[in-house]
C-alpha cells in the first residue's frame, strides 16, 4: 500500500477549500459514521471543474452510492444537463433523491436501483461517464458503454490507483489487476486522450476524440 | 521540502504515457542537459487535455521557457485557436519558433520576448491564462490579468504547491509566501472555483465564473 499523495499536502488542500454547503458536510459526516466510501471533497471539487468546462447535457454514473458524486456532478450542471445516478441499495438512492430534492437539484438528476452496468446500457450519447462500480468490472463497463459515448466525451473512473496497488509489481489480486488493466486499456486506446490525476485515489480522466 | 506524490505513482504514470512525438522527446532532452525548468509530460498531458476541453480561443502563457507547455497547447487547439508565448530570453523565443515551426503549428503561435506581464496585458477576452513566471510575481500576475480574462476563462498556474513549501509553516521565503497568498487569492475569489492538482510540483486549475 502506497501513500499516493503526501497528507501534509491533502490537508494543505483540503484546508484551501472547507465545505459550507450542508448537504455536503452531512453526506461526509454519514459516509464516517456509516464508512460507506465517498469520493471526498477533493475529487468532488475536480469533478464539479470538469462538469463546468465540458457541460455535459448526460452525465451517466455507474456506481453512486448515496449520491455523493452525484450532488458535486448535479451543482455544476447547467439547467439542460441531466445526471443518471445508479446504485444497487434503494436505500441509497432514496437518501440520494432526498438530498438532490432538499437542494432543488432533483430535477437534474434521474435514479435507478439495480445493476449500475444494466442501467447504464439504456442511455445512449452520453457526455461525461463516471465509473465507481466494484473494480473487477472496471474492463467490462468501459467495453459496455463504449459505443454509449458521445463525440468528445469525457471519461472519468475513481480509484484508478486503487491505493498505489496498480504501481506495486506483489500485488496481483483480481481487483488490482482488473485496474491496471483498465488503465492500460484507456491509455493505449486510440479514441481516447487519458490522464491520471493523483488526487485521494487517483482519479482517471480521458477524453474521448 | 516534501515529495508530493509517491515517486512509485509518478513513475507508473510517466510509464502508462511514453511521449513518442519527437519534437517533446527532444524538448525534454534539451531540459535534462541545460537545467532549463519544464513542466513535464505528466503536466504536459493535463494542459492538453484541459485544452481539449475549453476549446480555448486565445490562450496566453506568462512565462513560456523554451516552449515545452506552449507545444502542448499548440497541440491540442483548434485552428481557429492561438498560443501567446512570452519570455524575457530571445534565445527562448527562437528555439520555441524552430520547434512550432517543424511541426507545423506555428501558425496557431505568437512568440513575445520581453516581460511576460507587459506583453500579457496588451491581450483580451483571454480564454486560457497559464502562468509560470517567476514565483513572486504570481499575485501581481493574477490581478493585472484578471480583468482580461474572457467569461468562463480557464486560469493555470504551475508550482502552486512549490516543493511542499506552502505546506511547512517554517518555510517563509519570499516565493513560498507569495505563492501561498496567490492560492488563497484563487480560492477565496468569489468569480473562481479553484483546484489544486498535485501532478509534480502541483497545477492550480480554476473556472471564472
């Protein structure tokens, strides 16, 4: 296991930018009270970036938890945009839908439970594709949806240096592997322009030509 | 001085992307024997990608060397897209027109050799500002640019983490205090959403709103 970034740099960073929005501070505070995994407040704010310079009109999430992506992806989406948050747990996408309505955002946003992959396969002329599902699907969903892509869409997976593992030769577990193999495939893939960001858990970004 | 990202993650990463265009691989090599500072591939890759993204019309660097991040954004612009280069060293100047030039992209160009902030500021309506000037200067930098930034403009600047030094208290040299102070500026601006990306020496990538 890798410490990826330095904490004295993570805590310089996340001391720039506290969080004041309360539907953010209660989704942190219940992912450490339930150790649900979030993305965070540092990818949060790298997302609501990406959202704000590509505006997206579909945003397809596979593998939204309680939402909490979701919320960052649904702030920064102008009035046209849409974001598909898919989950397995229904009580997971009711606490979703709950915060999207409390903020004035649910019209944005659109709710299945069920297999994320499933879902995400009904959407075509996607913009922006967040993947978060377990990571030994991580080959399979980027096969599934690539044909589900729009035109110069961008493509971003959490956990793509799944705690530094993809860079320690020892490490050969299905999940580990299934990332490297990701990645591999998104940087040699000639329809795609693919950079890691080091960010918490490394957080892929491509963009699709 | 703090290692900001695991040398193992930045060596994998350097490892996913080997640049295979001759005119980087030389820029590099020129860097490595003179000493001259660049900002790398991996830094290299999200400038293009950024790029790529906000579809910049006009993009001013303050602060270009030899040209190694004004490639990138050549690169990646549209034909309707231009790349303003400054830089006190003639010499600078010239070999950053020999490369534009061999790889047939100087047309999206403008090389100006003098101060990067007077000859910034006779630009307008700028989509994309990077800024890579000497490191006190980057304050000055950000508030004699602002009011030439375009609606939604991109603002880049490179070393905003500089060495982890903003991160140590102890350390209070001039350059360190005046890059902390411009992070804080960039955050605490109310027409700024402001990241911080801890790619090398760490990218601070903000959205005017």
């Amino acid at each position: 296991m890798i410490t990826i970034t330095d904490p004295r740099i993570e805590s310089y960073l996340l001391g720039m930018a506290p969080d004041e929005d309360p539907h953010l501070v209660a989704m942190e505070e219940k992912a450490l009270e339930t150790g649900l995994p979030i993305v965070g407040p540092l990818v949060g704010r790298l997302l609501y970036l990406l959202t704000r310079l590509k505006q997206p009109a579909l945003i397809v999430e596979l593998g939204s938890g309680f939402g909490y992506s979701g919320y960052w992806f649904a702030r920064a989406l102008s009035l046209r945009g849409k974001v598909v948050m898919t989950d397995y747990s229904e009580d997971n996408m009711a606490y979703a839908r709950q915060v999207l309505s409390e903020s004035g955002l649910v019209e944005r946003a659109e709710f299945r439970v069920g297999d994320a992959l499933q879902a995400g396969r009904e959407y075509e002329n996607i913009d922006l594709l967040f993947i978060d599902i377990d990571k030994y699907q991580y080959v399979d969903a980027i096969e599934a949806m690539l044909p589900r892509l729009a035109k110069n869409a961008l493509v971003v997976a959490d956990n793509a240096l799944w705690h530094g593992r993809v860079a320690e030769e020892g490490e050969t577990d299905r999940e580990t592997e299934t990332v490297r193999r990701f990645n591999e495939y998104m940087f040699s893939h000639e329809e795609f322009f693919t950079t890691i960001v080091p960010l918490r858990d490394g957080v892929l970004v491509a963009y699709k030509f």
